[in-house]
C-alpha cells in the first residue's frame, strides 16, 4: 500500500513538473482519493467552473460536464502544497481587478489567462482540467470517441471500415 | 516450472523480457541451452490489460526515476518521464503496435551512403542486409508478419483508407497494410484481430504478437528457461580475467540475490542496458563495464517523430481497428535535395481522445485547440518515424545525486536535437497537409510525441573497438561472455520500428552463442 501511494506520489509531481503527455499514452490524474468537498467556498467553486470552461470552451458541453472536471480537480486539494496554489491562484483570477473572474468579459478572461500561461497553479489546473475532460465518457460520447470496445466484440463488424466517401485501398507491395 | 540454483554457474542470465531478451532466450531454449531470466516487472494475464488509455499507462509504463536533459520535447514537458517503455513481462512488444518492417540495404552504411555529416557520429554497421537476410526471414515466420512469406494481410481501416487515398493523389505508389505482426486470421494458437484499436495498450486477445504470448511460452515450453518476474537486475559481476560471473538482483521481496552465470545477455532497453553496465564499474572497469571506449551510453537515438492531423466533412472514426493499420514508403530512402539524411516513414496512427489531448498541442488550451479535438469523430491520423542522426553527446548518464528505490543513482538522458530532425518534421508536415488536402481536409495540425518509445544506440555495435561497445554479434569488444542483445547495439536508428531487428539480430546472436557453446568456446 505504502509503495502504492508513494508511486501515486512520484507520478503527481511528475505531471505538476511536466504538464505532460508521452507519446502514444496519457497520464491519469492520479490524485488522493480524500476529496473534501467544503475545502473550497461556494464563490471558489464557481470560479474554478468558470476557469475550465473559459480552457476548454465547448458549446455541445453543459454544465455537468464542467463540474464533473470541477470535482476532480477538487480531489487535488487534499495535497497540501496543491491546495495552497490553486487558493492563491483563484484568489490571483478573482482578486485583482475588483470583479469576480467570472463578471469580467470574455475578451478580459482570455488576454488575462496569456498572461498566466506559465504560472504553476494554471500548468497544474490546464493539465488536470484536460486530463478529466478529454477523459470523461459523457465528452467521448458527443465527440465519437467510443472507448473500450472488446465486450462488443471490437470493430470489426461494427464499422472499422465502413468509410464509404473514397475508394477501397489496393494492395501495393510497399517496403 | 523449471528452477535453478542460484549458484549453478552453467546458466545463461539474459536481464529483459522483451523483443531481445526473449528471442535470444527462445533461440536457446531450443537448442538445449538453460537459460534464467530476470525480468524487472510483474508477469500479466492479457486479460488483465485495459481498453482505457489512462489506465494502460499507469499498468505497463516504466515508471521509476530518470531525468531528461537537452532541447528535445521531452525535457521540456516529460523531464522526469523522457521515456515510454514498458516494465512488465514481455517489454516494450506489450506496447508495440506490430510494424515489422526491415532495415533498407544502405540504412546499414549510413557514413558511406551518406557521406560525413557534420555534428553527427555516424559510422557504418559492422554487418551487412545480406548477413542479416535470413535472420529476417525467420523473424517474420516466427512473428507472423503480415504479407509476408504467404501470410494474410490484414485488413484495412477507415485511417488508412484516408491516408492511402490522399498519398495516391499526391502521387506515392510505395502505400502498404503488409509488414504487421498481427494475426488476420487465426494463426499459431492466437486468434485474428478484432479490429479493437488499443494494440498500443496490450493487445487483450493476443492477435498481436508479443513476446509474453509468444516467445516466452515457447521457450518455457522447452523446459530450459526459468522467468524470475519482479527481478530487477542491479549489478554485473566479473573476475579478474575479465568474464563476467554472475548478476547481483533484487527479487520479488526486495532481497539481494547474486545468481552465478556463464554468460549474461543484457537486453533492458537502451536507458536501463547502459546504466547496468556502468553501475557495474569496477577498479578495473572504472568507467563501467566493457567501457574501454567511452562510448557506454553515447549515441543514443530515438526516431526522429511528428504527429499530423486533419478534419474532414465526413467521419473518420480513426479509433476504430489497429493502431497503425500501414504506412507510404515513398520518403523512406535518403535524398540528400530535402536537406537532411536518411528518410522517413508515413504511418496511419490513430490515438484516443484522452491522448491525442495531450499530444495535439502539449501544454494546450483554449477555443481553437477544445474545437479541434470536438472534431474527433472526423479526423484522421499520421506518425512521421525518421532516421534520427547519432550523436555523441546525446547520451545516457547517471546521477550520482538522485537514487532509486534500489538505492542506484537514476539515469539522465541528454538529447540535442541534431538540426535535420527539424528539417525532416518540416519536410513530413508539407507533404502530410498536402496528402489530407487532396482528398478535402478542412484543417491540418501538427501534433507533437513528447516521450521516445523507440531507443536505441547507447552500446553501439562497431567493426573498430574503440568506436563501439559490442561487436556484430552484440559481444562486447573487452568481455567475451557479455552480450547487448537490445536496440542498444543499433549504430543508426534507421526510418523503421526497430522491433523486427532487434528479433533478428537476437536470434544471430544466440545462434552465434550456441555454436560458440557447442564448440567449448563460451
């Protein structure tokens, strides 16, 4: 269990040092499993909403999407070195400009988010936000992304060549 | 299962499971030769792997400390996860996604087809494409390659088909689906493929060819090999007449266990085979074992890589059926005009949804990027592998500073990119924009591999010892019972997978050690 946990560990910092992506595979958010819920307030929250959706702006979205996100990203709160960066960082969004992060116009939103582009808690927000997003099988399902595939016998009589705009391929020697 | 003992000194220890590790064993095996073999991770049921992206990295990747130093992407996103191996029985061939294709005749004289070129260590191989030839054969039968030797091809996706048209229209005619170690039908006690699309997470019903599925079986079948899973190989022994005894490991428990040997075959990728060596460094290896050269850990390659992307009208639904259905050869040769050496492969690939997010545009964000990939359904795929100049400064190293689990300073992995990589991503760019142009894309992007799956050099093969590490036959040029039997004795990386020639070279190697045996010189 310990080793498991330090694994855990190492691979947290990994992403947070990373923001990263391997080639051919993802990362999951490997997070620790005590996610309390009041460790933000009700204004946090719906910042931190605001955040994911002005990263990852999609119109087919709603908003269970995006608290789906927003609940992951809370179950980083219960590292303590996370948990002080994404309160200064939403503090930093909502603090500065007398306005709440999400009153401000969309135009405002983005130009200020450049600025941030390289802050840890952004790095540490876009990568986790990305990762649950783009992870959620709600999301696969509106963008055709079909996931696991074997216990419905894989694709090959459900359409891995049912492309019919252009012809069918011939047979070349190649190498 | 066959045991044993520790201190019987009349074993060969091969430290690896994967595509060399396993071909030499099997080779062995049937030759009557007892082989022990030490494998660093656990020994998985394929029913136990996950059709889930995130979850398959977390179950088969090689998760233990290194760093990345240099200009290449992965020191910038990935620094302390530079590579994609697998740490699992069976290697990286769990990972794979089956492109078996052979060097080309003068990818094995790249300093004399090439000529000099500056900031790069190209030499020559020490062996020709006619001597590996018939070792290529075997490799192919062995593995069931597709369109090969008789065999089936598989059959071909909407990603290819997309791929395939647009080439033709642009005008390649060297576009092929042969060349894949995947089952179309049933074949050799694996079934044909289901057309499932996660052959890069573990192929689940073994219609990809592995070495867990496969080689390992049929050696164990022979009664000669015992697989110590869990095993992680720390250190080689040697005496003072320069043979090398015996390795010290850690098994399943963590206890150090020395097993005696009569010769040792070191096949754990291209970081952890050179990083073995050197912390085997003794008084009178002190620069590591076999290092009289100081070229232990140079020259290592990945293949030079880019990702393209493009949007269609229509759906593509890449994901559906294998990973890397084929590929266009056209580019594959050395045109010296394009203003780098050495060629490239133009691979259909798909990825999911998960990683192709991270992948796309790494550190990516914003109403442009979430646009493009709520295209998914519509878009299609393609992977650049390229020949990926030497250099001696690129480099696995150890830090002293930095230990692992083992209590062994972790390695860093330095690459400069040599400036052709660039020339060459740029090259694949314009032509793969313009093969998605011709058959209607709307939208072209460049996506970028962070991590190198493909390794190679590090313990490079050299005709003149003091340019190499390992002769033809991956023996090192000082110690005559150790092998490299890895991607770590390629002198060049080539333009294809280098799985296949690993399986070759491995299986001369052990046809070489058998005879070797049989005649009382090992």
């Amino acid at each position: 269990m310990r080793s498991m946990h330090k694994r855990r560990r190492l691979l947290l910092k990994l992403m947070l040092a990373a923001g990263l992506l391997a080639a051919g595979a993802a990362v999951s958010p490997a997070v620790p499993a005590a996610a309390p819920a009041a460790a933000l307030t009700r204004d946090q929250l719906r910042t931190l909403a605001a955040l994911v959706a002005d990263l990852f702006p999609h119109a087919a979205l709603d908003q269970s999407h995006y608290q789906n996100v927003v609940a992951a990203l809370t179950r980083l709160l219960g590292d303590a070195g996370q948990r002080r960066l994404i309160i200064a960082g939403l503090a930093q969004l909502d603090g500065a400009a007398g306005r709440r992060w999400r009153e401000r116009a969309p135009a405002q939103r983005l130009a200020r988010l450049k600025q941030l582009e390289s802050a840890a808690f952004f790095q540490l927000l876009r990568y986790h936000s990305m990762q649950a997003l783009y992870s959620d099988p709600a999301v696969w399902a509106l963008y055709g992304y079909q996931g696991e595939s074997l216990s419905k016998g894989g694709y090959l009589q459900r359409g891995f060549n049912d492309l019919d705009w252009l012809p069918e391929p011939g047979v070349e020697a190649g190498q | 299962m066959k045991r044993f003992a520790l201190d019987d000194d009349s074993v060969v220890v091969i430290v690896g499971s994967g595509a060399g590790g396993a071909s030499v064993a099997r080779t062995l095996c049937r030759r009557g030769i007892d082989v022990v073999m030490l494998e660093a991770g656990p020994r998985l049921s394929p029913a136990q792997f996950h059709q889930d992206e995130n979850a398959a990295f977390q179950q088969l990747t090689w998760l233990d400390r290194r760093r990345a130093s240099g200009n290449w992407a992965a020191a910038r996103f990935a620094p302390q996860l530079p590579l994609l191996t697998v740490k699992a029985v069976g290697g990286s061939t769990l990972h794979w996604n089956g492109l078996s294709y052979r060097l080309q005749e003068h990818e094995f004289r790249p300093l004399s087809h090439y000529g000099r070129v500056a900031g790069a260590s190209l030499i020559d191989w020490p062996l020709s494409a006619a001597e590996l030839a018939p070792y290529y054969d075997r490799a192919e039968k062995q593995m069931g390659v597709s369109g090969r030797h008789g065999l089936p091809l598989t059959a071909t996706n909407n990603n290819y088909k997309v791929l395939y048209n647009g080439a033709r229209r642009v005008g390649y005619r060297r576009i092929s689906n042969a060349g894949i170690a995947i089952n179309a039908g049933p074949r050799d006690g694996r079934p044909g493929c289901l057309q499932m699309g996660f052959c890069n997470q573990g192929c689940k019903i073994s219609a990809k060819w592995s070495t867990l599925v496969a080689s390992i079986p049929e050696a164990e079948a022979t009664g000669k090999l015992e697989l110590r899973d869990q095993c992680m190989a720390l250190q080689l022994e040697h005496n003072d007449r320069d043979r090398v005894t015996g390795v010290i490991y850690a098994d399943r428990h963590g206890r150090r266990q020395r097993q005696r040997a009569r010769l040792v075959c070191v096949a754990g990728n291209a970081v952890e085979t050179p990083r073995l060596l050197f912390n085997s460094a003794s008084s009178r290896h002190p620069h590591g074992l076999g290092n009289d050269s100081g070229e232990l850990g140079r020259n290592y390659m990945r293949h030079t890589m880019a990702l393209g992307f493009a949007s269609f009208d229509k759906p593509v639904n890449m994901h559906r059926g294998i990973t890397t259905p084929g590929a266009v050869f056209d580019e594959a040769g050395h045109d010296g005009g394009r203003g780098f050496a050495g060629g490239y492969l133009i691979q259909a690939a798909s990825l999911g949804l998960p990683t192709l997010a991270g992948l796309l545009q790494p550190g990516g964000w914003g109403a442009d990027y979430a646009a493009f990939l709520a295209r998914y359904k519509y878009l299609a795929g393609a992977l650049m592998n390229g020949e990926e100049m030497p250099r001696r400064e690129n480099r696995v190293s150890l830090l002293d500073a930095h230990k692992d689990q083992y209590g062994l300073p972790i390695p860093n992995v330095h690459v400069d990119e040599h400036p052709m990589s660039e020339s060459m991503r740029g090259h694949f760019h314009r032509r793969v924009q313009a093969i998605y142009q011709a058959v209607g894309a709307s939208e072209y992007r460049a996506g970028t591999t962070v991590a190198a799956a493909h390794n190679m050099g590090t313990c490079r093969m050299s005709a003149r010892p003091e340019q190499g590490v390992v002769d033809s036959y991956g023996c090192s040029h000082r110690i005559g019972n150790l092998f490299v039997s890895d991607g770590s004795q390629f002198p060049s990386s080539g333009a294809e997978n280098p799985t296949l020639t690993i399986v070759a070279l491995a299986m001369r190697q052990a046809d070489h050690i058998a005879a070797k045996m049989i005649r009382r010189e090992l």
